[in-house]
C-alpha cells in the first residue's frame, strides 16, 4: 500500500482579489505583464468597469503582502479586497 505524502513546504495556489486605482488599457496591460513576470500566477485580470477596479490573480502561490507591495512599486494603489 502506498502512502500519500504532502510536502507542506510547498505553498498551495490560491486567488488574490485586490483594489486598486489602476484606470487605463495601457496600465492594465502593463501591470499584469510585470505581475505574471515577477510571481508564480495563473490567470490575471484588472475590471476597468468595476469601481474598485479589482485586479483578480488566480492560482498565487506568493502572499498577498507581496503582490501588493509590487503592485504599490509600480506606482498603483492596491489593497485586499473586503
């Protein structure tokens, strides 16, 4: 019988949902580049319609924290979504 065993130094993905302040095509395009450049992400978007213009990251396997001060580096608003 063969055992399951989980590496629990992995860090499980999960989906970062964030407002920011980022209002143009260009800026949304730039970000989420330099986002999937720098961290281990799956699927990114910025809503442009939505009034918190929320930056939604699936499958992070990085911790909110960090997207976050990123994102501020880049010259963004950006905080967890409540």
């Amino acid at each position: 019988m063969q055992s399951l065993a989980v590496n629990y130094l992995t860090p499980f993905a999960m989906i970062g949902i964030f407002k920011t302040n980022i209002a143009t095509q260009e800026d949304r395009q730039n970000i989420l580049q330099a986002i999937r450049n720098r961290f281990e992400v799956g699927h990114c978007h910025v809503d442009l319609e939505d009034c918190d213009k929320v930056l939604r990251i699936t499958e992070m396997k990085v911790q909110e924290d960090d997207v976050i001060e990123f994102v501020k580096k880049q010259g963004f608003y950006c905080d967890v979504l409540e």
